[in-house]
C-alpha cells in the first residue's frame, strides 16, 4: 500500500486536471479540495475520482473551464448554474455567496442546478462554520435512475443525497458532520470493487433484491448500478434521504434521479446562519464547548475507550496524514497511475 505526501499529491492532482484543459484556479481548487478529503480520511471522497473526472471530461459530462452563473439573488437567497464545471467549483461559489449573503441578512440559502460532482461536503461545512456560522449543507446524488432502495424496497430509487452540518465551539474541535443517507457511500464500495474486498452485509443488495458482501454485485468498475444500496438507520434514514433529494433535486430545479432526462451530479442546497443574529458568538461557543464537555464525560461502554464528537476523528487524522502521508489501496492507486500515464504526467514518488 503506498503512502503518498500530500504536497506531492496535490501536484498530481493538478497536473491531471491541468492536462484535461482546467484553468489554474480550478485545477488548484478541485485537487486541493480532493487532497484535503483525503486528509481527513474520507478518502472515498478524496483523490479516489481523479480518474472519475477525467472521463467526465473526456465524455463531455463535466466542463472544465465552464463558470458559475448566479441566476437570481432574491434578499436571503440565491440560485446558481454550475453550467457542468467542476462541482468542487461550483460549490465553492456557492458556500462563499452563502457566507456572505448571511453576513448582510442573517441567513444565507444557495441552491445549485447543473452540477457535477460537488465530492465530500465537509470543507463546505468548515468554511461556513470557520465564519461564526452554523451551516446545512444538502444534495441530492444519482446516478440515473437511483442508488438506494426505498425502506423495504429491492431495487434503487433515491440518490446517496448526503447531509452534511455543523457549528463552531471556543477550544474543542467544531462539531462538523457529514454523511451519506446510503449505508455507506458508493466510493467506499468503488475501494473495495478495485481492491477485491469484501463489504458488510449490510449496505447492499445484489440485482435480486438479496444481501451481498461482493461490491461487484452491486456496481462495476465503470460505476455502472447493478444492484441496490440500503438506506442507512431503516426507515428513519430512508426519510431523510427523500427530504434531501426534494431539497437538493427538486428546490434547486435540479431534478431527480428518476428522471429520464437526469444527468448524474448533485443538486445542492447551502444553508449558512449568522449567529451573531440570535446570540452572542462567544457565549455560543463557550456553551458549545461546555455542552461538548458533559458529552464527552458520559463514561464510556464496554470496548470504547473515549466519546467522540462528529469531527474529531478528521481532525486527528489530519495531522496524523500531514506527518505521515496519505494511504492508497494498491489497487486504487493503480486507477490513478493508469490515468496519469495516460496523460503523460508524472506519478510522485512513494
């Protein structure tokens, strides 16, 4: 398994979405936005799609010198055309409008429509809550036609439509949260297909409705759905799956993943609030502090030695990451030195 150093990682990137026709701002955008992902540790979210958006390009899904169109700013909210750039950009755009728009009003809501891939939500979230704000961040995902069976269903019909949110504290790690409304997230089920592992029995069902550990009875290679994800918490989950698809598909006028006409993306839905508009941002931060505190001295269950809060564990897997190097599968680091041979870029050393 090689470790990669993440400056090197960062050139790779770069020098990948460089040769594809990307503008400086957006090849550095998108690759250090991926670098970052991968090191918190969400690499299914990381440079794991390098090769991902090279065929979006090559295929003429995903523009990579396409820009941003702000469609209408009506008082607190906004909606955005990605016109298919980068979703990494056009969510950016989008996080730092919200930004400001609940700096002016209080509160900030930015869709966007014709989006690519936007990747993990967590850095949106961060910069949000890095501006004394508390931030929802919701989408929609494909592909066409759904990845995740409804409640009790055996075949696809939602999106992944994760949901990502979070608030500042005063010396403890923010609380910042982001998960996918699936079991897991189809990427973490593309790093066991490409390294031939197996997954728990309980994220997907194979194309007869039926459990399986194998990921290729679910997907291929090339993304394609076979079979089904599970919706993550039951019911409850399968709930809030719906809820994000009418956010980020059907508010955003996006559109859903049933559609025919539907091309894989994310609709995505931006929520920042101000919160100097309801109390003070010291106060509040002490209390989240306090409140994070009396959590965290819940004695402990058999087998777990500490109570974490959403956000801690990326926090220490970046500094561990920067130190040490970030982590590949070989067969997923295979994917992208296929990729960066093809373009004739150099690979870094590992």
């Amino acid at each position: 398994m090689p470790t990669i150093d993440h400056n090197l990682l960062r050139k790779l990137a770069y020098d990948v979405y460089r040769a594809m026709g990307a503008p400086d701002a957006q090849a550095r955008l998108v690759s250090d936005y991926q670098v970052e992902t991968n090191l918190i540790g969400h690499d299914s979210h990381g440079c794991i799609a390098v090769p991902r958006f090279v065929n979006d390009i090559r295929s003429g899904k995903l523009v990579p010198d396409a820009e941003p169109e702000i469609l209408r700013r009506d008082g607190p909210t906004a909606l955005i055309n990605g016109h298919r750039s980068f979703g990494h950009y056009s969510a950016s755009k989008a996080t730092d409008l919200a930004i400001t728009v609940a700096q002016e009003l209080g509160v900030g809501t930015v869709g966007i429509q014709n989006c690519n891939h936007v990747g993990a939500l967590w850095g949106y979230v961060e910069r949000i809550v890095n501006a004394d704000m508390v931030a929802l961040i919701i989408c929609s995902a494909g592909p066409r036609g759904g990845m995740v069976a409804p409640f009790g269903g055996i075949k696809p019909a939602l999106g992944g439509n994760p949901i990502a949110f979070g608030a500042p504290s005063k010396t403890m790690s923010p609380l910042i949260c982001d998960i996918s409304t699936a079991a897991a997230a189809g990427g973490k089920v593309l790093i066991a297909l490409q390294n031939g592992d197996p997954i728990p029995d309980d994220w997907a069902l194979n194309a007869d409705g039926k459990p399986t550990t194998d990921p290729g009875e679910y997907m291929t290679l090339e993304l394609e759905t076979i079979g089904a994800m599970r919706a993550f918490g039951g019911h409850k989950g399968y709930a809030i799956a719906l809820f994000a698809e009418v956010l980020g598909a059907m508010l955003t006028g996006y559109g859903a993943a049933h559609r025919d006409d539907y091309i894989e993306g994310n609709g995505t839905f931006v929520i920042a609030i101000d919160i100097a508009r309801f109390v003070d941002v010291d106060i509040f931060r002490a209390q989240v502090d306090a409140y994070f505190q009396a959590v965290k001295s819940v004695p402990c269950s058999e087998g777990t030695n500490e109570i974490l809060i959403p956000g801690e564990l990326e926090s220490r897997a970046r500094v561990e990451r920067e130190r040490d190097g970030i982590p590949f599968p070989d067969g997923t680091w295979q994917t992208i030195s296929d990729t960066a041979a093809e373009l004739g870029v150099d690979m870094p050393a590992e």
